[in-house]
C-alpha cells in the first residue's frame, strides 16, 4: 500500500506544530523558575548566581532606602550577611515596604555584587502578628472575659453568659 503525498504533508505538520508546542512549554517553564536562595547561599553560589532568576529575602537595613520614582536602591540583612539591592520595577515598592520590614527581591545577581530586582514584596510585621497577652482585642478592655451566646435546646431564645 502506497501512502499518498498529502498524508505525508499531514504527518509531517502534526509533528513540526507537536515539537513547537513541546519545545515552548519546555522554555517558557525553565525561564520562568526562579530559585529562593539565602544572602549568604546567594554570595557562596559563584558564577551560578549570575545566570539564574533568584529570589532573596532579608530584613531592610535602617536608613538604607533611597527612593527615586519607581526604582529605590536598599541593603537586605540576614544572620550577619547584607547585600545591596537595585529595584527597578513597572510599580513602585509597596506602602508596607520600610526600615526594619522584611522584603523579598526577586530579579537578578549582578557581576556588579548588586542584586538587581524587577518585583518586590514586602511584609507588615506587626498587622499579622498574634496578639499578646493581656492586649485589648476589637475594643474590649483586656480583663473583661469573653461573652457567649448559647441556644437553649427546644426554644427559640439565647441566653447571654459571661
């Protein structure tokens, strides 16, 4: 049985068009990993370092932001290792990003020994942190105990009980 030319054109688009398909998925996901590495793994990685997409988080070192339009220049901290930090981004850093906060860079390390980031993330400490003891919660004074509401079984009212 002969196979006719215009199967073999057929044949021969499904698999160009399959291997495109393959080959873009298989680039797009390799250049979108990105790698969370510590300040200290990041200045021990070499030459690494310079051709991989990073993420690196620290705390924002006091009096180190210098702010210009959209872009800010700063140094991370973390267990005794610092880094100096280039963000240039479409947005500038978010409202929660200040001394002291913690910050994740996520861009790329310079031969310059300058992290270049392209996003920046920032976390408020202090919004998320547990209550301590013995602090107020939503206006009720901290000696005052907690007031329940329990359904009394076969009617259709509620008690209040401290």
């Amino acid at each position: 049985m002969k196979i006719r030319p215009q199967t073999l054109r057929i044949a021969a688009a499904v698999v160009i068009i399959l291997g495109t398909i393959i080959y873009l998925s298989v680039s797009g996901a390799n250049a979108d990993k990105s790698y969370y590495v510590t300040i200290g793994e990041l200045q021990a990685m070499g030459t690494k370092a310079y051709t991989r997409h990073l993420r690196v988080a620290g705390d924002v070192a006091p009096n180190s932001i210098q702010r210009s339009g959209t872009n800010a220049h700063f140094v991370l901290s973390e267990q005794g290792h610092t880094l100096q930090v280039s963000y240039q981004g479409i947005e500038p850093p978010p409202d929660t990003f200040k001394d002291g906060s913690q910050a994740l860079a996520m861009g790329t390390y310079g031969r310059d020994g300058v992290f270049h980031a392209t996003e920046l993330q920032a976390k408020c400490a202090s919004k998320y942190a547990p209550a301590q003891p013995g602090t107020p919660t939503h206006g009720a004074p901290a000696s005052a105990p907690a007031k329940s509401m329990t359904k009394v079984e076969g009617s259709e009212s509620m008690s209040l009980s401290n």
